[in-house]
C-alpha cells in the first residue's frame, strides 16, 4: 500500500512543490504565475488519479468529472502560456473559449453523474473505470451515454495534443526568430528549450493514452509499470516548472526594448531610407569600431547610429548574408577570439578571450565557437599553438 500511495501521490507533489515555488519566486513575472495557475490545474488531475489508483471510489467518482475539465484544458492551457512567452504581454480573456470543449464535455458528465442511481454510477466506475467483469448483460442509457463521454473525450485529447504542438511550435519559432534578429545575444530570452518540452508533453500523453488502452487496472496490479508511468509523468512535470522558473525574460521585454528603440529614433531625426551600399557600411561599422565586443549588441543599436531602420538591417542581413544579426554578430565574435588565440598571449584564459570577444558567459563561448569552427576552442587554442610552433622552427631553420 505504501508504495502504490507513494507513486499514486508522487506528480500530484511535483505539481504542488512548482506551483508554491512559482508564486513565491520574486522575479515572478505574468508567464510565471500563469505557470503556477497550470500546475494547480494539473494537481487536480494527479489528484483525481491517486484516489483512482487508492481506491477510493466515492471520491474518485465525483473527480472524474472534474478530471475531465482539467485534462481536456490542460493542453489548451498550455499552448496559451507559450503565446504569454511570446506574443501576448497581458491575458486576453477572449482566449477563454479554448476550454469550451473541456467546459462542455464535464458539463456534460456531471450532468450524467447527478442523474445516475448508485447502482448505475458504481456500474460505470466497476466496468468502465476499473474494467470488472459486468454482473448484467443490459447497460443502463445513462451508463452508455457515461461510456460514449470516454469515447468523445479521447477524440478531444488527441486532438488538442496535435494542434497544441503544431501551433505552439510555430509560436516559438517565430519568437525566436524575431530575437535573432534583434539580439546579438540571446542567452536568457531563446525558447528553443521550449520546443522539447512540447514533445515531452506529447509523450507524455502518447504514454496516457496506451494507459487508456491498456485500462487502468492494468498497472494497479502492476507496480512495476505503475511506478515508470508515475516518475515519467513526475519527470515531465519537473522540467516544465524548472524550465518556465529560469524563463525570466519574455515577449514583454522584446517589446519593451523595441519601443526604446523607437523612441531614440523619433529624437535621432529623420532616417534614412535607402539600403543600397548598407552591408558595406555595417561591416565597417561593426568590424571597425568593434561593436560586437559588447554582450548587449543589439540591430536597434547600428539602426541609431547609421540613422535607418532596423527592418532594412535586418532585412540586408537576411538577404545579402543568409543569415541573421545573432550569427553575424557571433561570426565577428568567433574571428576575433581565434585572432587572440593565435597571438599565444599566456595570460589569455578561456574565459578572458571569451569575454574580450563579446560574448556573454564561456558556456556561449563554447557552444558557438564548436558551431562555427566544428571544434572546441581548447582544440582550436592548441592546434594554432602547434602551428605556431613549426613556423617558428622554419623560421630558425631558413636563417
């Protein structure tokens, strides 16, 4: 009993622990608390499912119905915590009517539920629940509308499982596109982490729904099975509160910085319309001046002092590059690091020529470097030394 209570119980605590983390966070920002409010919906799920799985019938026949809300707006949910991410700076209260099918399909079994005699509710929860042999032939018109309520409910799911990451994938990339081409660091605002945990969600209901199939009562006398179903649903649930806790900055700030860029605009007078000749003077610009050795770099910052808009920077680089402001940027950084290493300075570390080169912390160093060059820079440092070396024999040998 103690181990099933254990796992029964152990999501429903993950949800609890985020939940009251979330809210208590001091950063916590719009997507945070509508972080925590999606894991207190989500409680109530794991709820339902440990009086499930511990048998208590009574309750577990009042939660379902419950359940029911909770499940189908789970995912719709969500989906509208990544457009909090990423597109909308406040609630639209108009986005309510994604729980319409969660709303209607509990009303509909609660409906059922009330008008049930107890010989007839505890038939639906024996046979169709908990998969017990029928003591009758003859099912009950209300027993069967329960039964097509399941029915009607996995359509719904899977549904809702395919559109949310659909749509929410295309949510993050457009964001993340929008940073790269505003950003020329984009540590603490990228969402690509984000796009995983869509496909962790997506398991983790392609694992409910063979839980489905199998029934129920296939892993409450199956502890092993039970207890994988019970730390993968608690893994995934601790991903998403850990990931959307470090998630601090949003489309609020995007927003916030454009428009400062916008008002120095407005005070920089007129701009300049004309983009022919721009990919010289961005070049000029960034190499000459060394622009790219600040962290911060942003496109408004060349958009202000070239006097043009940034949709032409953006838009010139796109085109005439191929590539976007964060990894011309970054190439400029990458050049300028590899130039260091090979000037075999001994006081130089890692973390110096990385942050001489304009980027924002040596895990970045690493990651972009390897993207750009196929190997480490410590690989990179040592293969330009050994280089340098045989030069300097050549050098004494000629002589």
């Amino acid at each position: 009993m103690l181990f099933t209570s254990l796992f029964a119980l152990m999501p429903m605590f993950v949800c609890l622990f985020w939940g009251i983390l979330l809210l208590a966070d001091k950063r916590r920002n719009l997507p945070k608390s509508y972080l925590a409010f999606f894991m207190f919906v989500t409680l109530v799920n794991y709820f339902t499912h440990a009086a499930f799985f511990l048998h208590e019938i009574k309750l577990f026949a009042f939660m379902d119905n419950v359940w029911v809300f909770t499940s189908l707006a789970s995912y719709p949910l969500y989906y509208y915590y990544i457009r909090l991410l990423t597109r909308d700076t406040k609630v639209n209260w108009k986005w309510l009517v994604i729980l319409l099918p969660a709303f209607l399909t509990s009303l509909f079994s609660f409906t059922l539920y009330f008008m049930m005699s107890q010989e007839e509710l505890e038939l639906f929860i024996y046979q169709s629940m908990y998969h017990q042999p029928a003591l009758t032939t003859e099912v009950p018109l209300l027993v069967r509308l329960q039964v097509m309520r399941t029915n009607i409910f996995k359509w719904i799911f899977a549904i809702q499982v395919v559109l949310v990451l659909i749509y929410g994938t295309r949510l993050i990339s457009l964001y993340n596109k929008k940073l790269t081409d505003f950003y020329s660091n984009k540590t603490g605002r990228d969402l690509s982490i984000f796009k995983m945990l869509l496909l962790a969600l997506f398991f983790s209901s392609l694992i409910s729904g063979i839980s489905n199939l199998l029934g129920k009562d296939f892993f409450i006398n199956r502890k092993l099975p039970f207890a994988v179903i019970s730390l993968l649903h608690s893994t995934f649930l601790f991903w998403i509160g850990y990931v959307g806790s470090y998630q601090n900055l949003t489309i609020s700030d995007f927003k916030r910085d454009v428009a400062k860029y916008k008002k120095q605009m407005k005070l920089g007078g007129p701009v300049q319309k004309k983009e022919s000749g721009l990919m010289e003077d961005l070049n000029a610009l960034v190499k000459g001046n060394q622009l790219f050795t600040n962290p911060d770099l942003q496109v408004s910052d060349l958009a202000l002092r070239l006097k043009t808009n940034r949709s032409y920077i953006s838009r010139t680089i796109n085109q005439d590059m191929d590539t976007n402001f964060c990894d011309w940027i970054n190439a400029f950084r990458v050049n300028h690091a590899k130039e260091l290493m090979k000037s075999s300075a001994p006081e130089l570390t890692m973390e110096s020529i990385a942050e001489q080169s304009g980027f924002s912390n040596i895990s970045t160093f690493y990651r972009v470097f390897k993207k750009h060059e196929k190997c480490t820079p410590g690989k990179y440092m040592s293969l330009a030394s050994k280089h340098g070396v045989e030069q300097e024999a050549d050098s004494t040998l000629t002589r």
